[in-house]
C-alpha cells in the first residue's frame, strides 16, 4: 500500500505551516494576505537582489 506524504512547508511570511501542493494557489505562501505583504516589501525596496559584475572591464562606467 503506498501512502501519499503531504510536504508542507514554513510560510516565508509568518512561519506558519502550509501545504506544498496545486491545492494551494498561494504557496510558498500560506494566503494571499502573506504573498501580498511580501510583494509590498519587494515594491517598497526592503529586499534586493544584490548584483556582481563577471567582467568589470566590459561595465561603461569602468572604462576611461
């Protein structure tokens, strides 16, 4: 008999325990109110992706 595990995982909002599947439309979030917080927060600048040149020489700002 094989048993189906159910994976949930730590919303990254509130922490709170939520199921890892199609079932929910908001995951990794646990609702719409966490995924639109975190949104809110990427508009507002509080996260950022940093960013590192692989090749300085070819950015315009580092040639004379």
């Amino acid at each position: 008999m094989h048993m189906n595990k159910i994976t949930t995982v730590a919303c990254p909002q509130c922490k709170k325990e939520t199921i890892w599947n199609h079932s929910n439309c908001y995951r990794p979030f646990c609702s719409e109110r966490c995924k639109m917080i975190d949104l809110g927060q990427w508009f507002s600048e509080d996260y950022c992706i940093s960013h590192t040149d692989s090749n300085p020489e070819e950015d315009p700002a580092h040639q004379a």
